[in-house]
C-alpha cells in the first residue's frame, strides 16, 4: 500500500520516509522515518505503522504503540538492515 522510498504526509503535517515494509500474520507493517522540511534529511523521529483502508478508499496510517508489540515486529526490521 505505501511504497519504499517515498514521503508521505500523516493528518499532522508531519512528513516521513517510507524506509522498509514486512509482512507479519498477514498484516504489512512500516518502518518510517520523519524528514525535515526540504525531505533532503531525516529527523530523529521512527515509527512502525500499518495502513487500513476505509470503504470510501481513504488510507488511515495507524502507529503501532505497546511495548510488547514493538518488541515482537521490531526486531523483523533489524533483521533486514543488519
């Protein structure tokens, strides 16, 4: 749904870095990275997020927060940039 290297824009005006996507129990996961203003830098702001989207074909970004949840996706993502 979100595409590898790519900016979006989340509903607060914030702008990240689409950096990595994987698949667990069936459900994509990404790892995003907020940019600054000109998008030429990160910022030292990472999320993990899954996308829904609604009937009307709006994607909703949704930020995956609890320890124990990060604990277990988070480590997938290391994996891949180790």
């Amino acid at each position: 749904m979100l595409e590898i290297n790519k900016v979006i824009t989340l509903g607060n005006d914030e702008r990240y870095l689409v950096i990595e996507t994987i698949n667990m129990n069936d459900k994509e996961y990404y790892y995003i990275a907020e940019v600054n203003a000109t998008e030429q830098d990160i910022v030292d702001n990472y999320k993990i997020v899954t996308v829904d989207v609604k009937e009307d074909g709006v994607k909703v970004i949704n930020e995956i927060t609890g320890e124990d949840k990060l604990k277990e996706i988070l480590p997938l993502f290391l994996e891949r940039f180790g």
